[in-house]
C-alpha cells in the first residue's frame, strides 16, 4: 500500500472516493486489529497514510517525528514516510475548523461542550480554544478526568451555546441513536456533529427542527482528506478544490427516495430512475417479502397491519443506511414519522402525487384493494405525503415524464447547505 488508510473498521469509509478527486494516485483501505498496528509500522511499507478510530493516539510511539500542532493535541491521523522516517500530523484540526466556518456561527466567547472523550474529542477542544471560546467543556459516559458526565452536562450548564458531538452515536449503522438531546440546551446556537454517514444524523436533524445552525461531519473528512495530500505530496492544494469534491461526493451519496399512494407509479419509475442515473434500486415491499418469505396480502390477513407496519419500520430503518440509492416506499410508509426521519437521513424525499382517478385498484395492495379503498386512503394520505416530501411531483403523466422531472430536480439540486 502506497497510500491510504488505516483504522479498526472501515467498511463504509467514503475516503478512497475524496482521494481519487483529490489526484491520481491509489488510496487503499486496510482494517487492522490492535495487535497488527505496531507491526504494520515498523515495516513502514507506505508512502503516506490516514488514521482513524481507534488508533489515533496508539501510532504516536512509533513516529519519529510529531508535529507540534498533533502534539499538543495529542493525536495523529495522518502519516507520510520519508525516506524511512516516519512525520505525524493532525489534519482533523484544520478540517474541524473548516467545518465551523462553514456552519457559519462564531464559536467566540461562546460556552461550548463537546460530547465524547476520545482523540477526536482532544482535537475539538484544542480547535474550539484556538477560535477564542470562552468556555469548553468535554464529557464522557462515566466519570473521567478532564470530563463531566453527560447527565452533568444537561443539568448543569444548559447555558451552552455551541456543542460538537464527538461520538460514533448515530454513525451507520447504528441510525437511531443521538448523543444527545439539543432541545435540552435552549441557548444553543451551532451544533457540529463529525460523524459523516449517514449525511444528516438524528442529531443534525433534530437541531434542525429547533432552528439550530447545524452540521454533520462530511466536509471535515474532505478538508483534513486535502490537508493530508498536501502532506503526503508538499504541494498545495487549491482552496476551492475542497467545495468541489464536498459536491460531488454529496451528490453522489444522496439517495432519491419515492412516495406516494399504492399505484401511483413508484415501482415503474424507481426502476427507470435506476437504468437512466445507474443507481441500485431497493423496494421496502419487497424486502419484508425477502426477508419473510410471505407476500403482503398474506401478513395483512394473518397478522394485521399493526405487524406489518412494525415489518415496514425495520425495512425502511435498513434502507436508511443506503447511499447513492433509489429507495421506493409502501404507500402507507408515511404513516410512521420516522420512517421519514430514517429516509431523510441520506435522502430527498419525492412524493409522486397522481392523481386518485389514475390509480388502479389491484388485490396485492391490501390498503388499496377498490376504488373506495382508495379514495378513503387518498383523502387521509395526502396532506401527510405533502409534509413529508422534499418535493413534489406531478404525476398525472407517464412514468418517463416523471422520470425527467425527478432527474432534473435531483442533478440540479444545491446540496451545499
């Protein structure tokens, strides 16, 4: 391995995909348990490396030299060998800075929190000190030196005004989870959260919701990417270049996901989407089919739809973790609220609104068997599928009409927030 990066499990790592845009040179990934890292460096077969969670302060004793900036902080992610020595530095410092540029809240004289006690933890706090916040406070799950307890964090200094969470909550797969509750904190202005898959964690989401500046932790990963390369080729990188790949990559990532009644065309233009833009397609019906070998009609009768719903919440929960995807809904899907907070995670959320007359009744459909079913369901659905979608499509023309204008919507898109 020439270069690349290292870390413990990296099996959804988007870095190999910010280096190729960065230049052409091969960026490998290569997972190492605790016991291969030291081997691993005193072979010293690589011309420069990243290094990420867990071992961002395990490789410090085999470096022979450490910058100061990694020193002080007390942690390395990025290694170049030169010439059989090996240099550490810590490139998460100016990709985190970059990232609270962008979130576009001044950290000054600001009383901030971060949220976790690990290396990346080290780096926050050194970044947050060096922009001139007033106060920082670092926190952990059980009592710690240097740290309060997350409890003691919310009971105490709800005064907070900016917080970055530096945890792995809410990182795929683990969707669901949030390391904290920003509505906790009424004085928040800025969150940062560094985890960057999914795109938007519940975190990011919900201080959103609450008005909250908030970002997730993509474009640190395409910062510090760049800042690494002008380490492991001494060569400057423009500052723009960083925009561009964030783009790209964001682009890339985000899947197209699609409701709207049973019949209303979903299937037919996922499977479209999917030929015309070379993007996989995954159905929620047909995964719960999948996984249970039963049709729906047969679990709807059996079990009710109290059962299939909670089949349908799993499904789309799985579905959320996808990236650069097509994702096509059960017409019903909506119902739940977070299934749309789970799809909106990596996606945009298209609503494909046809009108009740086009939409054919069929018996595999169990909330859409009949003309009445139908009406019934359309007039209880629609305002829910309105709220719920990103955009709406106007459907009342053929699948390859809603097919472009989904295409356009989506390649046309600002994705920069």
């Amino acid at each position: 391995m020439e270069y690349g990066l290292i870390g413990e499990h990296l099996p959804h790592s988007f870095s190999p995909e910010i280096h190729k845009r960065i230049g052409s040179y091969k960026y490998e990934i290569k997972e190492l348990a605790p016991d291969e890292v030291e081997d691993f460096l005193k072979k010293r077969d690589f011309k420069g490396i990243n290094v990420t969670i867990p071992y961002k302060q395990t490789v410090i004793p085999f470096l022979d030299e450490i910058d100061e900036a990694a020193k002080s902080i007390g942690a390395v992610n990025t290694i170049v060998n030169r010439n059989g020595k090996l240099f550490g530095y810590n490139t998460d410092f100016g990709g985190l800075c970059a990232l609270i540029k962008k979130n576009g809240i001044s950290v000054y004289d600001k009383k901030a929190i971060i949220f976790g006690n690990g290396g990346t933890s080290h780096t926050a706090e050194a970044v947050l000190k060096s922009l001139g916040a007033r106060t920082v406070l670092k926190t952990d799950l059980v009592p710690s030196f240097g740290a309060i307890t997350n409890e003691e964090a919310v009971l105490r200094h709800p005064d907070a005004e900016f917080i970055i969470n530096t945890t792995p909550c809410g990182m795929f797969p683990n969707l669901d989870s949030s390391a904290f509750d920003p509505s906790y904190f009424p004085d928040l202005k800025g969150v940062i959260d560094v985890v960057y898959n999914p795109l938007s964690t519940k975190l990011i989401q919900k201080a959103r919701k609450l008005g909250i500046r908030a970002q997730g932790g993509l474009y640190m990963l395409v910062m510090q990417a760049i800042l690494a390369a002008e380490h492991f080729f001494d060569k400057k990188i423009p500052e723009e270049k960083a925009e561009e790949i964030y783009l790209d990559i964001l682009r890339m990532k985000k899947n197209i996901v699609l409701i709207g009644m049973p019949a209303s065309g979903k299937t037919t233009v996922g499977k479209l989407l999917s030929e015309e833009l070379k993007m996989p397609l995954f159905d929620s019906d047909e995964l719960i089919v999948n996984q249970t070998g039963r049709e729906i009609p047969d679990i709807f009768e059996n079990e009710g739809e109290e059962y299939f719903r909670k089949l349908e919440h799993d499904a789309i929960l799985n579905l959320s973790g996808k990236t650069g995807s097509i994702i096509s809904t059960g017409g019903g899907a909506v119902l739940n609220p977070e299934n749309i907070e789970n799809l909106s995670k990596n996606g945009k959320i298209y609503f494909i609104d046809r009108p009740p007359e086009k939409l054919i009744p069929t018996l595999d459909r169990p909330t859409a068997s009949s003309v009445e079913a139908i009406k019934k369901r359309y007039a209880e659905r629609y305002e829910i599928y309105k709220k719920s979608a990103d955009s709406i499509i106007d459907a009342d023309c053929s699948p390859k009409d809603v097919l472009r204008k989904i295409r356009e919507d989506f390649l046309n898109e600002n994705f920069s927030d």
